[in-house]
C-alpha cells in the first residue's frame, strides 16, 4: 500500500511539474517580445541575404536596431512580473 501511495504521489508530482513547464512556455508564446524578436531576426536576415538594395543611413539604423531587439526578445521573460 505504500509503495502505491509514494508511485502515486511522485507520478502526481511529475504532471505537477510538466504543466508548469507547458504553462510557462505558453507564456512564453503569448509574449509579445519573442514575436518582436522572431521579426527582427527575419527582417534581420531577409536584409542580409537577399541583398536587398537599400540606404547606408537605413542599413546602418537596421544594423544597430535589429540586433538589439532580439538580444530583448532573449533575455525577456514572462513568466517573472518582477523584471524583465
């Protein structure tokens, strides 16, 4: 009997942990700083790969903004109210 009782409690404490984990990445998605990063990295790479004929002032602005945007995307976290 209590071997089913601790089976029971660490098989409850295993889904306690793993809904934790899906909540926070749910979290995570619904963060608008993560979807603020993934299109700076597009814009981001679109820019560098294509070629895409621009300005060097824009070029320069985009160089200096896009990175800085997804370096926030990375460090945000929503899951803490408390910072960022």
């Amino acid at each position: 009997m209590s071997d089913e009782t601790n089976e029971t409690t660490a098989e409850t404490a295993v889904e306690t942990k793993v809904n934790n984990e899906v909540k926070k990445i749910r979290s995570r998605f619904k963060s608008w700083a993560l979807w603020l990063a993934l299109a700076a990295l597009v814009v981001f790479c679109v820019k560098t790969f294509t070629g895409i004929d621009i300005s060097e002032q824009t070029n320069a602005f985009l160089n200096l903004l896009l990175p800085i945007l997804m370096a926030f995307g990375i460090v945000n976290d929503p899951t803490n109210k408390k910072g960022i």
